[in-house]
C-alpha cells in the first residue's frame, strides 16, 4: 500500500501500471534466482526491453521511450521493488548515458543513445578507481591526446553491469598538474581494443548486478569520443551524479517498498498466542514507522526528480538528499521487515533477507553517505541567508 500526499499525474500513474505489471510478472520471479547465482538477469532484461523500460530516460529524438526524470525514477522504484540488481539495468543506462546526454556534442548523441534506447547495449559508468572513491578527483586513468586519437591507460574500479554493457563513460586525466580541473571525460566500447574486465566482486547483495574492474592498456580512441571539453570531465561527472543520486534514492524507495508489502501481508498471516501478530501493538508500531518513513522519503526522492527534470539550481542539495535518507530508510525498513518475519524473515523461504543485503549498497554507491552529508552540508553553507 502507497499513502501519496500529492496525487501523481495520470501519465505517471500509467508508467507505474505498466512497469508493476511488468515487474510483477516477468522480473520478481527470476529475483531469488538472480540472486542465488550470482547472475545477470538476462530475462529481466528482456523484459524491460520488450515494455520499452530498460532505458525510459532516452529522449525521443534519440529514438527512446522520452520518460521525464520522475516518470524514470517511478520505473526503477518499480524495478527494484521486483528485483534490485534488475532496477540497474536502467538506473545505471541512464547513469553511463547522462554525461553524452549532459556535455556530449550532438555527434556523440547520434551515435550512443540510439543503441541504448534500442537495448542493443547498455551503458556503464567509469569514475572510481581502486585509489579514488570518495576522493573522485584523485584518478590515476590518463587520457593522452596523440594526433586525432586518445590513448588511455589505467584501472576503473566498482564498475557496474561491466563486461556486460557495451559502452562505458570513462573520466581520465589528462591534465596532471590541474586536478579536478584536468579531468575529462570519454565514451570507449567494450570491443576497442586494450579493453579488458576483471572478475566479478564477489559481494553481499544486487548479486545478479555484475561489479567489475575495467582495465584501459593503450586504448586508441578517436578524439571524437571527447564528451564536451578537455578538463570538464569532474564537472560532467558531479552534474551526472546530481541526476542519478534521484535514481538510486528511487532504487531504495522500490527494495523498502517491496520489504514492507511482504511483511504486511506475513503479520497478517503468521499465528502467535492465537492471534495474528498484526493485532500486536509491538508490531503495528513497527510496520506504522516503516511505512512513515517511506512516505517521507518517497515524497523527496518525487521532489528531487521533479527538480532534475527541470535541472533546478538546488538539484545538488536535493539530489544528495533524496539519496542519502532513501536509503538509510530502505536500510531501516527491510531490517525490521526481517525482524518482523523473525526465524523465516533470516531464511531464503522469504524474499526480505535479499532485500536487506540489496538496500546496503544503496548507502554506498554513487558517494557513500557520508559524501552525501559533505555535499548537503556545503550546499547549506554556501547558502546561508538565500
Ligand atoms: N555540479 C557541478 N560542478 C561541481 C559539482 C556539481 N554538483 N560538484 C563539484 N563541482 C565542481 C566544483 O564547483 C569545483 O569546480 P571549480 O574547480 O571550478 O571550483 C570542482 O567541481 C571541484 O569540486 P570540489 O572542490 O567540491 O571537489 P572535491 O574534490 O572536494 O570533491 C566530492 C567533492 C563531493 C567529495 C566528490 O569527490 C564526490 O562526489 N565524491 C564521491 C564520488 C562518487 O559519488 N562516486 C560514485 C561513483 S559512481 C557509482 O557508484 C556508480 C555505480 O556503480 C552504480
């Protein structure tokens, strides 16, 4: 059950609909599977791609479905409401995607986001590097100009849906002396040569979700591969993440959702003292602070992508926000919809334990949040008196 405080547009209603129906019928059920095997939900993915939701952000000129950023967000809250690592296959196309769709010249858009859009190859999104997470600007990837080529050379790290995507934003300096302002940004396949993966993390949760090194040994790019300018690249990769922290607060909001339904309907079920536990105070307190919360977050996590729809200047603070308390509530809420289904909710008889393990990472990737608290903080700062 959704309490909405605003009522949605009927367009996004109809996204919701037609994604949950989807979903419901061709990705929760492969969910456990994916999990279990640790491997890429291809039939979800097919599925996604046959509803024309695998990639909803692909404007349409570029041949896409041309879903607006909270119609994209209700599509991965859906998504990953079924299945979290599935909820990556278009999170992260959009992720890969935003820098062409942000800075990329109109000769990077033709030739990009019409295969995506298509579902003829995903789109992955290279910034971290085994010494650079959370200290982003500290990269090590080189990108050096040689006539009208880039040759690159380094190491991403963390790399999601690697080795399965097809195209791959990769941020390199090529500016040594300058920082974050000698980084840039670039758009390398899988099949250029010098490419090459290591082998999947082996993790805790979004186990069907490939994570990935991606190594760089000379590749040779052409220089047309430049998303906007040489040193824009950081810019490029913060504005992105502005974006795509709205889609991963809406990854959250779909695992709590999803925890929250299945513990609803067991209190209902389950037997103790000869009554349904529902009927316990202790459990009706617990279910009613967890459905509070979602609330909460889901109406900042709307705001946030009404605001990325419009590209408003406090996206930054609103981004990180919608993120950051998304998921420290989808952490919360599948927590106690495992304590709620008690000795069942620790097994794999019931889906709420993989959602517990899924809702982790959603505190950790794209800035963990502590790097979400910097950037809120520094948006409250520089804001004092507007
Ligand atoms: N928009 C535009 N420009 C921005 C910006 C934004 N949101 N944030 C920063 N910048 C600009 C600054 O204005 C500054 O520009 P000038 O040089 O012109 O002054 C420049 O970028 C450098 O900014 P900072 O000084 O703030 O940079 P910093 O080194 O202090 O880093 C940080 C800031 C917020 C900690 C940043 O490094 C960060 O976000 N770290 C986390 C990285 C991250 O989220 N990684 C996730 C990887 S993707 C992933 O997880 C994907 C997945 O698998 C699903």
């Amino acid at each position: 059950m959704v309490f909405d405080a605003y009522r949605l547009p009927e367009e996004h209603e109809a996204i919701r609909a037609a994604a949950r129906e989807v979903c419901d019928a061709e990705v929760a059920p492969r969910a456990a599977e994916a999990d279990d095997t640790a491997t890429f939900p291809q039939a979800s993915y097919e599925a996604l791609r046959a509803a024309d939701l695998h990639a909803p952000h692909v404007p349409e000129e570029y041949g896409g479905a041309g879903i607006d950023a909270l119609g994209t967000a209700i599509v991965i809250e859906e998504v990953a409401r079924a299945c979290a690592s599935s909820s990556l296959i278009p999170a992260v196309n959009k992720l890969g995607s935003m820098p062409v769709l942000l800075a990329g010249s109109e000769e990077l858009k033709r030739a990009y986001l019409p295969p995506v859009a298509a579902g003829e190859g995903m789109f992955s999104y290279c910034l971290s590097e085994p010494e650079a997470g959370s200290d982003a600007a500290s990269l090590k990837t080189k990108a050096v100009r040689d006539g009208d080529a880039y040759v690159l050379n380094g190491a991403k790290r963390w790399i999601t849906n690697a080795g399965d995507s097809k195209f791959y934003t990769v941020f390199a300096v090529t500016d040594p002396s300058a920082r974050s302002r000698g980084i840039s940004a670039f758009v390398v396949e899988k099949e250029d040569e010098g490419v090459s993966f290591g082998a999947p993390e082996r993790k805790l949760g979004i186990k069907g979700s490939p994570t990935r090194e991606v190594f760089f040994d000379n590749v040779r790019i052409p220089a047309s591969r430049l998303i906007g300018n040489e040193g824009e690249g950081f810019k490029i990769a913060m504005k992105t993440l502005d974006h795509t922290r709205v889609t991963i607060a809406a990854q959250a909001l779909g695992i709590a959702q999803g925890a929250l339904d299945c513990a609803a309907a067991y209190v209902q079920e389950r037997q103790q003292f000869g009554r349904a536990i529902a009927e316990f105070q202790g459990v009706q307190f617990m279910l009613a602070d967890m459905a509070m919360k979602l609330a909460a977050a889901r109406q900042l996590t709307y705001a946030a992508a009404a605001k990325s729809e419009r590209n408003d200047d406090d996206l930054t603070f609103f981004g990180a926000s919608a993120k950051c308390f998304a998921s420290d509530v989808a952490m919360e809420v599948t927590t106690d919809a495992v304590q709620l289904l008690g000795g069942y909710g620790y097994t794999k008889d019931f889906p709420v334990e993989r959602m517990m393990r899924d809702a982790k990472i959603t505190q950790i990737y794209e800035g963990t949040n502590q790097v979400q608290r910097i950037v809120i903080a520094r948006q409250v700062l520089a804001n004092v008196g507007s």
